[in-house]
C-alpha cells in the first residue's frame, strides 16, 4: 500500500511539473487570442494622384487574373476600391461628382452581390457627360439628388455602417489620376455615427415627394 502511495504522489509530481513547464506557453496563447479579440481599427489615409494599374482582378465577378500590359501592384485607387468591396450590408455615398467608371462599376458590383446601397448626389453634374449616376439608377441602386440653390458638395461613404471614407477626391477620373487630393478610411464609431446622421437627414431632405417642379436655379460657385 505505501509503494502504491509513492507511486501516486511521484506522478502527481511529474504532472505538477509538466503543467508548470506548459503554463508560459498557454498563457502566451491566451494573451495571443486576446490581441486578436482586440483587433485595432482601420485607419487609412491616400493620396492621389493615384499610379495607374489594373484594377480588373478586384471588379471581376469572379476573379481569373488580368493579363494587360498594365502595372498590377497597389495603388491608391486599388486601395480604395478595396475598401468598398469589403462591404457586406450596406453602402451609403454621399458624392459631389461620381464619373469614374471603375468606382462605378465597384458600386454595381456590390449591388448585384445583394449590398444595400443608397447614392445621394449633386442634380447638375449627375447629368454631365460620363456621370455614372445613370448607370447605377439603371441597375436598380437608389439615388436621390438635390433641388436647391447650392451644391451637394460632399464626397464620403460609409461601409457597413462602419468604415467611413472620407476626403476631398471627387469619384472621377480626372481628380483620381491628375488631382492632389486626400481620401481617409477611418473605422470610428463616433465619427460614422455622425456621418450617418447627416446622410439620413440628406436622404429625408432629398425624398422626391419633396421635390419642386420648378425648381430655383442655382448660383454659381
């Protein structure tokens, strides 16, 4: 009985030891998963003039590479499209000048993968030539665009009610490839909270039962 005791006592010790030679591991992978629980922010800042480089891997429904002459590394535009694409639920723009033709066909893609996606826009430069405006109306996206006498001049979008892109970047060509312009992705819940607020009171104001048949005409900048 008393060998059997020691041999009970000599293995508890042994797996006292085994546990206490394994505990700075497990406590290094705890320590691991909480870092990953607490992943930081998205924060994003571009600038533009963006390089020019082939974005068709990223607007292809099903992506089976690009063999242009093209660069196919990072740019500021890719990055931006990339942030729009990672949306899942909802995207709301709130744009001045909306012509690019690779953001616009990045907001028909999500549209077609089931996003909600609402456009608020400027009514004089939606109907210019190039604007993507229509081809979205087209495809079945919600737009709704302004009647007064100033400019609906802002140019920020939301994704998924959490990432707020934001900057001086009109979505046209022009200002992507020629423009010194700033675009910021910031994930901050207080600032898309405002952001959204000032998009939902837009999109009442904008409601086209509100609209005047004969609207005033509008000044100039």
């Amino acid at each position: 009985m008393g060998r059997l005791r020691w041999q009970v006592v000599a293995a508890a010790a042994v797996g006292l030891a085994l546990a206490l030679e394994a505990l700075p591991s497990v406590l290094l992978w705890l320590r691991a998963g909480r870092r990953r629980r607490r992943r930081r922010p998205q924060r994003e800042v571009l600038f533009f003039p963006s390089q020019v480089t082939c974005t068709e891997e990223l607007l292809q429904a099903s992506p089976a590479g690009c063999g242009c002459s093209l660069p196919h590394g990072e740019s500021s535009l890719s990055r931006l499209l990339r942030a729009l694409l990672a949306a899942r639920v909802s995207l709301e723009l709130c744009l001045f000048a909306f012509s690019s033709p690779q953001l616009g066909r990045a907001v028909q893609l999500l549209h077609q993968r089931g996003v909600r996606v609402r456009v608020i826009t400027d009514c004089d430069y939606m109907a210019l030539n190039g604007s993507q405006i229509g081809l979205l109306r087209k495809a079945g996206i919600q737009v709704r665009h302004d009647q007064d006498l100033g400019y609906m001049h802002h140019k920020f979008a939301i994704v998924d009610r959490k990432v707020l892109i934001s900057g001086s970047l009109n979505w046209t060509t022009q200002a992507i490839q020629n423009n010194r312009e700033n675009v910021l992705i910031m994930e901050d819940e207080d600032y898309v909270r405002l952001f959204l607020e000032e998009f939902e009171r837009i999109w009442e104001e904008f409601n086209p039962t509100k609209y005047t048949f004969f609207p005033q005409k509008k000044r100039s900048h």
